[in-house]
C-alpha cells in the first residue's frame, strides 16, 4: 500500500464531536522516506482550510517514517 484516502469532512465532524481547539495532523510513509509528497502537501492544505472553517488550527502535521519524522510547522509548510 502507497496511498490512502482522507475524506476532510471526516476529519472535521470527529474533531467537531470531541470539540476540539486544534488537531494536529499525522501519518506515516511505511517506506522510511519522511519527505511530504505533492499529496501530502495537497491534503495538509485542505485539511487547514476546511478546519479553519469551523475554527480549528491545526499547529502541525507530522509524518513518521522509521524513526524519523517530519514536521510541516518546523519546516514552515503551515
């Protein structure tokens, strides 16, 4: 497996039932590889927005990979 689906709406009606204040991303790449693909970066982006419209932050998205892990926030990706 290489992909998954994430569906925003998901997302924002569990983060809505446990009223959240932020939610911070995570995934991870089974291959090791931390680097964010286009995707990644594609949904981090919509997740952002479609949660800010319900006023939800989101203060990272981190992606683990072995034992590493890339953080959007301190790459300055959010």
């Amino acid at each position: 497996m290489n992909r998954t689906e994430v569906h925003p709406r998901e997302v924002i009606k569990r983060a809505l039932y446990h009223n959240a204040a932020a939610v911070v991303l995570a995934h991870n790449h089974p291959s090791g590889e931390v680097t964010p693909s286009k995707a990644d970066r594609l949904i981090t982006e919509r997740l952002v927005q479609a949660l800010g419209l319900v006023d939800i932050r989101v203060p990272d998205h981190l992606i683990v990979g072995g034992s590493q892990v890339f953080s959007f926030a301190e790459h300055g990706l959010l």
